[in-house]
C-alpha cells in the first residue's frame, strides 16, 4: 500500500476510534456518583447556588447535548475550560506534559536498552544457564507491580542512599541534569516490566531467526557472531520487537497515571487522578482524547517502520 493511500485509511480508522473513545469517557463520568456542581460550590452552598452552577457549566443540559457541544468545540480546537482551575484545558495539559513526556521516553529507554541486548543474550545461549536466570528475571519482572517497585526504589535509592528525589520533577528547560536525575527512579520502576516484555519477545524471534539458514550461512562465511546477530539476525527480527515496543508505549502511559501518584510528579497522570477526583470533566475529556491521539499516532509510526522493515509490505 502506498504511503499516501494508508495515510488515508489510518486517518479514516482513526476519526470513530478517537468519537467511541470520548463517547465512552463522557458517559462513565456522568454515571459516577457526584456533582461537579456541588464540589464547586462546597458543601454549604444552597440548592439556588448550585443549580446557578450547573447552569454555568452547562450541566443543565441533557447529555447528548453536552456531549455535542464539547464535540464541536474540540473541532474548532477548544477543549474546554478547566472547572478547577478556571484555565482553559489545553493551558493545563500542556503544563504538566513535559513531565510525563520525561518519564515516558526514560522508561522506553530502559525497556529498550535493557530488554534487547538480554533477549539477545538469552536467545545465543539458549537452555543454557544464563538463558535460564535470564527468562526468570524477565518472569518476575512482568509480575511485579511497577508501583511496587517504585515504592522499593525510593526506599533503597532516596530514603537510604540520596542518590535521587524521591518525588517531584524539574523542568528539562530549567535544569537538564537535574530533571533527568529526578525522572531515573520513575523511569525505571515504569521501564522495568516494558524490558522484561521485550526480552521474551526478542528472545523468542531471536531464537526463531537464528536458526535459519542465511544466517548459518554467514557464520560459515566467517563473519563475526556479533555482526551477524547485531546487523543481520537483529533486522530480521525487527517485526515482532516493533510490534511489542508499539504495544508497551501505551502500557507505559497506563501506567504512568499510577507511577507519577507514587513519585509526586506533576504529570499528566497525576492530573487525570486528581481531575476525576474533582469530577473536572473538562480536563478528564481533554486527557484522554490527547493520550488516544497520541497511541494511534504511535501506531501509526510502527507501520511506517513495518514498511521500512519488509519490502514486501511497500509492495503489497
């Protein structure tokens, strides 16, 4: 498929993807007990006070409608204003992003960096003794609670050693030595089980590509074991590692919402915890459509790079 064509046809699978995903997360914040209303005028408001309120933030409407015109909105690029804070929901995202953004690419590098040259390691040594301590680490690590971990590592990093914050975040723009050494724990409690994931797959497809004939072909040759699994073997395998690096960046946005309470980061996960707490629906709504939009867009990608991988896939 040209790359003009599955432009086209992402785009189109994308639009009822991005309207499903909002619909569902409007709805379930209307059925959750609570009343923006009532968390905003505070407890001793009157009932006058309230439905004053409610009128201001459209919630007088049926829900349909309200759904519409945050709909409309969106397509005109408003998302809404923030019921807490009264700022416009982009302004707040867009604040606490750079935050998670750090964390994100920090826990992909971990799974990446780690994952890889260990599945690698298991699958050139396989049923021997390191292939086998290899895959039961990677075991325990895809069982272990990623806020588990976080908790283990601000005791044992942060609390005894102070070799690192145990909360908090720097901007990169303010100090980038400093925010990267405050995003290092989060980063690795959130990329521990992403590098266990990947080792078992790469080891997996490793294990497959090593035994095929080309590749016995260029160790009779005389090549080097290591130029033949880092430039040969590891391409040959690059399908299925992209396939589970796409399906580990949303797992490490999930699971960033989580990681960020435990770690005091002023992200975006922390913002959704905090904006479902306040029912501020404006902001829930806008989280979740920028993380579904930036997922497909990731997707996205790793077909352009399924594309790059398999000339077969540019030809078909």
């Amino acid at each position: 498929m040209h790359i003009p064509r599955m432009v086209a046809v992402r785009l189109a699978a994308a639009v009822p993807t991005v309207f499903l995903a909002s619909a569902i997360v409007f709805l379930l914040q209307r059925l959750i007990p609570g009343d923006p209303a009532v968390t905003e005028a505070g407890q001793d408001a009157t009932p006058q006070a309230i439905a004053h309120i409610r009128v201001l933030l459209g919630l007088n409407h049926p829900i349909a409608v309200q759904y519409w015109d945050w709909l409309t909105g969106v397509l005109h690029g408003n998302l809404g204003t923030s019921i807490q804070s009264l700022q416009p929901t982009l302004t707040v995202i867009g604040a606490r992003l750079p935050a998670s953004l750090t964390i994100w690419i920090g826990s992909l590098i971990v799974s990446i960096g780690v994952g890889i040259p260990l599945g690698i390691r298991a699958a050139r040594s396989r049923h021997r003794p390191a292939d086998e301590v290899i895959t039961s680490v990677a075991s325990v690590g895809i069982a272990m609670p990623s806020f588990w971990l976080g908790m283990l590592l601000v005791f044992l990093f942060s609390l005894t050693l102070h070799w690192f914050p145990a909360t908090g975040s720097i901007a990169f723009s303010q100090s980038p030595l400093q925010s990267i050494r405050a995003a290092v724990l989060p980063s690795i409690a959130l990329g521990c089980v992403g590098a266990a994931e990947v080792t078992r797959q790469v080891r997996s497809a490793m294990i497959e590509v090593l035994t095929q004939d080309h590749i016995r072909t260029d160790l009779a040759k005389g090549l080097r074991n290591s130029s033949v699994v880092w430039l040969h073997a590891l391409k040959n395998a690059g399908l299925p590692i992209a396939t589970i690096v796409g399906l580990l960046i949303g797992r490490i946005i999930s699971g960033s919402v989580v990681v960020e309470s435990v770690f005091g980061v002023p992200g975006v996960g922390s913002l959704l915890i905090q904006a479902v707490n306040a029912r501020d629906y404006p902001v829930v709504q806008g989280v979740v459509l920028i993380l579904v939009i930036f997922v497909l867009v990731i997707n996205f990608l790793i077909d352009l790079f399924y594309r790059v991988l398999d000339p077969r896939l540019r030809e078909a």
